[in-house]
C-alpha cells in the first residue's frame, strides 16, 4: 500500500502538488518521503506529520501512513 503525502500551504503552492502517493519500502523514513518527492533534503524549518502526529525526519513510516508536510506557521 502506498504512502499518502499532503503539502500544505506555500509548499503546496511551491511544489505544485497538494496530495500524491509514493511508494512503500521497508525502513523507509519521513526524510526518504520528502527525497523521493522533491529530489532534494528536506529544509530545516520545514515540519512534518505521520497519521495526524508530529514526528520528526527519522521516523519510520508504515505501509499506508499518511504524511503531512507543510511550513512554519506563525501569527498572532
């Protein structure tokens, strides 16, 4: 079962993609997601959900977890 990805709010915009699928391998972590989207490290300020939860870039997925990327958010 696949991965289901989200970006949210300028890195959707930034990327051009709101939700995918990515492929399930074992060991695979939140920064291998990030890399097999964009091709690239994920930036440090850059944050990250697995099934609603924050997690950092090393945590472990699991087949059919849904991931969450989206930018800082501030206000006031």
């Amino acid at each position: 079962m696949p991965i289901s990805v989200k970006c949210f709010a300028s890195l959707r915009e930034r990327l051009n993609v709101d939700k995918m699928s990515v492929p399930y391998e074992s060991e695979m972590t939140v920064q291998d997601v990030w890399q097999q989207m964009t091709n690239q490290s994920p930036p440090d300020n850059l944050l990250c959900a697995r099934n609603h939860e924050y997690v950092n870039f090393a945590e472990t997925v699991r087949d059919g977890d849904e991931i969450a990327f989206f930018p800082p958010v501030t206000g006031g």
